[in-house]
C-alpha cells in the first residue's frame, strides 16, 4: 500500500534458527511485536507499530523423503520467508502441478496458510500437508497437519487466535506420467490439474475440467491479475494495493435470496454434521440424551466486487482530496494513487462498507491485517 509510519525497532530472522531464536526472545521481554513476511496484506497506521517488527527473510526449498505418498505425488518443504510466487515459478519450471493458479500473489510462503490463499479454482488447503509451528503458549517446535489447521475460506486457526510462528509449510505436488516419462524434458509438456475457475477457462480457451500444460496456466493467470492491477508493477497505481480489500461474504440461503436476481451466487458445500448418537451404556450411567441437530441451512458466497459496484462505488472512486481510490481495474482493490496515507485507506474502506451496509444489509469484513486502523 505504501502507507503507515515506522516501527521502533526492527529485526530480520535470515533462516529458520534465527526465526525460532529472535521469536523466543521477544516472546520473552513480554513487549508488543509483530512478524511481517511480505507485508503485502498488511495496512499499517500512519503512527506505525508501537513495538519491535520481526522480518522473516529465511529462504529455500528442499524435498521430503515420505513412503505414505502415492506415486507422482512429492512433498516439498519451503522456509516461511520463501518469497511465494518464486515457489510457484519453481514448481512450474519442474512440472510439479497443484499451485499454478496460485501464481502472481505477492508475499511469504509462510504467511499462505494464515488465511488460506486461493485464486482462480485453487487454494492452498488443496496441497498443505503440514507446517512446523513455533507454539507461543510452550515455545517448542510441533508440527500441525493440514487437518488440524482448520482451513477455511481464508480463514485458519492461526487466524482465529492459535499464537505462534509458521517457520516452514510441506505441500504435495503432483508430478506428472509426463514428468516421470521424459524427466529431463518433462517440465514443457506436464499438464495442470483440472481447471476449476470459469474465467480462467475462458481466458484459456477450454472447458471446466480440461487439463492444459501448466506454463500456460501460469502465464494466463499472471495476464488476469496484470489487468486487474494485481501484480505488483511499480509503474502501475492500481498495484499500489493490498490485493482484494474485502473478503467475499457467506451468508444463508435465505439471505441470498433477497438480493436482486443478477447478484452471483456461488453455494458452498455442505458438510453435514455427525449423528448425535446415546449408547445404551451412557443411558444406564445416567447420561441425558443427545438430541439431534437439526439440518442446517446451505451458505453461498457472495461476490463483494459485484456489491461494492451496485451499491454506487464504481472503478476509480476517491473521496474528495483523498490520495486512495477504488482501483481503476477491479471494484475490490483499494489502491495508493501517490501520497495517499493510511487514514486516506481506512476512510474510504469505511465509505464503502457503509454503502453496502446501507443498500444490502451486509456488512464486508476485510481481508488484510489492519494495525492502528478501524473500519
């Protein structure tokens, strides 16, 4: 965003010992810090951070030895500070699939299952195998399945309140017959899993599901972000953002259906609750019995860009003398247009809230990590 004021102290942690090592010490002295990967889905306030900024720089990728595996499946192990679309370019040089649509999203590897990042029919939920958690309430290392992390629509435990410092994530890839056919030639011709975005499919000239080779997916990505202002381009304003502002709302059925007829809807699984169930055994021992629960109404997710532009924001709004606006490209982006401050963002980011609030009774909630800033 290029806005917000300074820390009062800074710390770089270049590798994984370093990481767990300066976290301990801070956790230590009992102060405020934060820890920032790449710092593009965070909005500081203009009178920055009260406390020491821990900066994660540890770098690399290394593959895992894993006999659970099936064949063509490869566990891959990447430091937190790995720059994310670095990752992603590498597992495309190698033909390894699972990741390409996930191309061109700016910051850390480490901060991915914070929020579950996901982009055009793929998520990160779809490839995490694990992360190695440096737990705030022990201060010991302990690895966490993908399972225990309760990934959501951008959402995890960490998000939720589980404290503590991603030092590395293991995803599963998949390696092709193609990969594993012509090893020195294979990366060109490995295909991409199935395509699972409309748009993409369109933009890719192929159908929901076909499998294309994965050069082409990345490269088609990066060409939808670029037009829509976001990937990072110094020369290009509409990149001075956070990415999408607002996360897309899930509401009920029933909400739904109150909205205008041509607002998208997209239903979200249903996943149904276990059968509340009392043994004989608990009935003797006096347990009170389980009632059921009853059937629970579907969620669909809405489209924010879509509210945000019929409730009378359109592309390249600005309050009158602020220095931020909607982006020129997409409803979603709130963007720098060149000496916007953070309470420039944080006004405008309330002017539109409001007027969803006002023209469709919901209220957007935000998607980056807001600091000395509220909505």
């Amino acid at each position: 965003m290029r806005v917000g004021g300074p820390a009062e102290r800074l710390l770089v942690a270049h590798d994984a010992d370093e990481l767990v090592s300066l976290a301990r010490e801070l956790w230590s002295e009992g102060e405020p810090w934060l820890l920032l990967g790449g710092g593009s889905n965070t909005v500081m306030s203009d009178e920055g951070f009260p406390g020491t900024v821990l900066l994660v720089r540890s770098t690399g990728m290394t593959p895992v030895d894993d006999d659970s595996l099936p064949a063509g499946r490869i566990r891959l192990r990447v430091q937190a500070g790995h720059d994310w679309d670095d990752l992603v370019a590498a597992a495309v040089e190698q033909g390894w699939s699972g990741i390409e649509a996930l191309s061109g999203i700016p910051g850390a590897a480490g901060a991915a299952p914070v929020q579950n990042i996901g982009a055009y029919g793929q998520e990160l939920s779809d490839v995490l195998h694990s992360i190695e958690f440096l737990d705030a309430a022990s201060g010991e290392l302990r690895r966490i399945s993908a399972e225990e992390l309760e990934l959501g629509y951008r959402d995890s435990a960490i998000k939720r309140g589980l404290e503590g410092v991603v030092v590395s994530i293991d995803l599963v890839l998949t390696a092709g017959e193609e990969v594993r056919a012509q090893r020195a030639h294979a990366a060109p011709d490995a295909l991409s899993e199935p395509i699972a975005y409309a748009q993409l499919a369109r933009a890719l000239d192929v159908e929901l599901g076909d499998r294309v080779p994965i050069r082409q997916v990345r490269d088609s990505v990066l060409r939808l972000r670029a037009s829509k202002g976001m990937v990072l381009d110094p020369d290009d304003r509409d990149s001075w953002s956070s990415g999408s502002f607002f996360t897309n709302p899930i509401v009920s059925e029933s909400f739904a259906r109150s909205l205008p007829e041509n607002a998208p809807r997209f239903p979200m699984e249903v996943v149904e609750p276990e059968p509340e169930v009392t043994t004989f055994e608990e009935i003797a021992a006096g347990y009170p019995l389980r009632v059921p629960n009853p059937a629970s109404e579907g969620r669909v997710k809405l489209s924010a860009a879509w509210l945000i532009e019929h409730s009378g924001v359109q592309r390249g709004f600005r309050l009158p003398g602020s220095g931020a606006a909607i982006s020129s490209k997409h409803t979603l982006a709130i963007t720098n247009r060149g000496g916007a401050s953070a309470g420039d963002v944080a006004e405008l980011a309330r002017f539109v809230v409001q007027r969803v609030q006002q023209e469709f009774g919901l209220v957007l909630a935000p998607e980056p990590n807001l600091y000395g800033l509220e909505l």
